[in-house]
C-alpha cells in the first residue's frame, strides 16, 4: 500500500513552517500538503490555501490527496487572541471540533493537536507544575486549548481516534517570527540585540516561564507521532519543558556575546498572563512514555540562535 499523505494546517506559522521541512525530509516532499490562509514566503513542496473554519474545503483536500495524518497547528496564540476573543475561540476550538469528527468519517490515522502552558491558570502551581493540575486558564486561547484537551480524550475514548498532543512551553527559534504570544519576547530580543543593542521587554526582569528550543520542539512533535500507539498513554496533551529562565537571565546569556546590549523593563498585560502560568514543568510522564528528551539548555541554545541569526541576516 502506497504511504499516506500528511496535511499540515497553519503551515506558515513558527511551528509549521520548521516541522513541514522536517517530515519532508523524512516522508518526501509530495507527501506533504501544506496549508495556510495566505501565500508561504518560500515556494516548495505541495501548498493549498485553506481557512480552517471552511470544513468543505477540508473534506476535498483530504480526500483529494488521500490524507493519512495530519498535524492541526493553525490557531491565534495568546496575546492576540485576547484582542478578540470570539474569532479565536472559533479558530482554536470550533474548527478542531469539525477536524476532530471529519478525521474520524475519513478514518484519519492520526491527529496531532498542539497544546500549551497556556492551558493552566491561577490555580495551578507554579513550580514544576505535574502532569495533571487543575486547569483554570486566565486566556481564551488557554480556554480553548484545555477544551480541545477534553475533546482529545473524548474521541479516543469514544471512536478510538489516535489522537496525539504535547503542551507546548513558550518555543525559541530562528527561522522566523513569531505569531502573537506571551512568551514572543524570548525570540524578539535576539533580534533586537543583533539589529538595535537594545530590547523593551513586556514582562518583569524577574518573570521565570519554561521555554524550549525549536529543534527540541520539532523532535518532540516528531516523537510523539512516531511512537507506538501503546506508548502514548495519555491521549489529551503531555507536559514537555526543555529550559526556564527569567528575562534577567536570558539578558545576561546575550550580553556574552553583545556586551553592551541594554535591556528595558516596560511590563504590559502580557505579564499578568505570564505571571497565571507554570515557572517550571515536570514532563516525567512524557519522558517515561515515549523517552521524550530536550538537548539544548540556555547557553546552547542562545549560541546556536546567534550562529543561525547573523548568518541569515548577513545574506539579508
């Protein structure tokens, strides 16, 4: 039987754009159907514009290019969608219940659903924050988030949907901008260090948030969908955690290789958000299920942010 192929909604965003290239080494390029509502800055590959509220046009692709899995990553992430709470609500969560039942009539092999931190709140403690905590999250992008949680674990227990989620921590990588999040400014601040010596931070200089490289990320992502079905005992989002830092601390890395970098402290709502979610997570349930692993720690990862940063900014 020849390989299924694999769709990525939200292609273009900071995840989708590194795992696309990622299964495309793996699967092959004409495996992968990528898809976004709007055109992708590189030209490669198999892309599709799609709008995920548009259930019809979903149906045609995944029946168009016989879709065997699919990884639903498009949504609008915390910040932004507090400045409009219905539209996301409608993005993050009604479109995932229509995927969640079309993956199912088209017997879908597997669903990846990212989660995140975001899905815990003020109740939750702070400090290596376990597996499973009361969820009370403070955004409706959390909202949404911890609802599709239960909606995983409904499907899988209902219909046997082999439905996969990690908790994404806030996610550090070169290869683009980030879209709308709490957590941006740990990206933003290499590439104010690099083109202004100079950085206004959002959030407290003592706020600690876990984080994780892209590259841990992208494996992390690839792990979970490639292990044994029976590995994967918990079907609604595993805690992942790479690194955590405050912005004092990530300033202090930078300045070992941009000495004289300033950075300023100009806290907005964006860090009371920060302030309701874990300072540190324990991911022992992900580790031992499925040998999740992180490889890079603060000063790799800020030395290979760096070597990537001015490479590509130099053939700017």
């Amino acid at each position: 039987m020849a390989e299924k192929t694999i769709l990525i909604t939200g292609a273009n965003g900071q995840i989708g754009s590194v795992l696309a290239k990622r299964l495309a080494k793996i699967h092959g390029e004409d495996r992968i159907i990528k898809t976004d509502i709007s055109q992708p800055e590189e030209e490669w590959g198999i892309f599709e514009f799609l709008n995920v509220i548009d259930t019809d046009s979903l149906v045609e692709l995944i029946e168009t290019y016989d879709i065997g899995e699919i990884y639903h990553l498009a949504a609008i992430l915390s910040a932004n969608g507090e400045r409009n709470p219905r539209i996301t609500w409608n993005v993050n969560l009604a479109s995932y219940l229509n995927m969640l039942h079309i993956a199912v009539e088209h017997k879908i092999e597997k669903l990846f659903f990212p989660s995140t931190i975001a899905v815990f709140g003020p109740t939750t403690p702070r400090e290596n924050t376990a597996q499973d905590v009361p969820l009370l999250p403070s955004t409706v992008y959390g909202m949404s988030k911890a609802t599709g949680e239960m909606w995983n674990q409904y499907f899988y227990d209902q219909y046997g949907l082999d439905v996969r989620s990690i908790r994404y921590p806030g996610i550090i990588g070169y290869q683009s901008l980030p879209g709308g999040g709490t957590t941006d400014y740990a990206v933003e601040i290499f590439h104010a260090a690099i083109d202004h010596g100079v950085f206004d931070c959002y959030l407290n200089h003592d706020t600690r948030l876990p984080m994780i490289y892209m590259e841990d990320a992208i494996n992390a992502t690839i792990d979970i969908m490639q292990a044994p079905s029976e590995q994967v005992k918990l079907r609604y989002g595993y805690n992942i955690s790479a690194v955590n830092f405050t912005p004092e601390e990530i300033t202090a890395e930078i300045r070992r290789h941009y000495p004289g970098f300033k950075m300023n402290y100009t806290p907005d709502y964006r860090e009371q958000i920060a302030r309701s979610w874990p300072s540190s997570i324990d991911d022992s349930a992900a580790k031992n299920d499925w040998q999740w692993q992180p490889k890079y720690d603060l000063t790799q990862m800020v030395d290979d942010m760096f070597t990537n940063l001015t490479k590509s900014k130099s053939h700017v």
